[in-house]
C-alpha cells in the first residue's frame, strides 16, 4: 500500500482522506490531504486514481461525495 500526504495547512482547511481502490474495489491506497474546500479534494481524488480505478473521499467521519467513488466515467462526464 501506498500512502501520500499532501500538506500545506492553513487556518480553516479540512483534513481530507482521500482511499484509492482498484477495478475490484480493494483499497491499494490512500492519501491524506489539507484542501479548503470538499469540492478541490474531489478535484485532487480524481487526479489521483488510475484509468479505471476509483476514489472514496472523506472528511473525518463525513463520506464527501455520495457513494464516495469517481471513475474514469465520472471524469469524462465532468469534461463534457
């Protein structure tokens, strides 16, 4: 397993643990990341997963985005 940390923490930031899982849906990592908002660590979880991998953010004990997973569908979706 693989873990990143990615802090640069200001007054007011979340903490943010953002789990990366493979096509099977096992976690073969996670990152933990200071970001202002819910929406930039799901911008930050999205640039982190692989082609067809997923992501599940989470603030402490608050799962960010419903069903917390991104897949390589999601992103061509956002992009469109």
């Amino acid at each position: 397993m693989v873990v990143i940390a990615l802090h640069n923490r200001r007054s007011g930031m979340t903490r943010y643990r953002i789990y990366l899982r493979d096509r099977n849906e096992l976690i073969v990592s996670h990152a933990d990341a200071d970001c202002d908002t819910d929406r930039e660590a799901c911008v930050l979880a999205e640039h982190l997963i692989e082609r067809d991998g997923q992501a599940e953010v989470w603030a402490g004990l608050r799962r960010v985005r419903p069903l917390g997973l991104f897949t390589a569908a999601d992103r061509r979706q956002s992009i469109n």
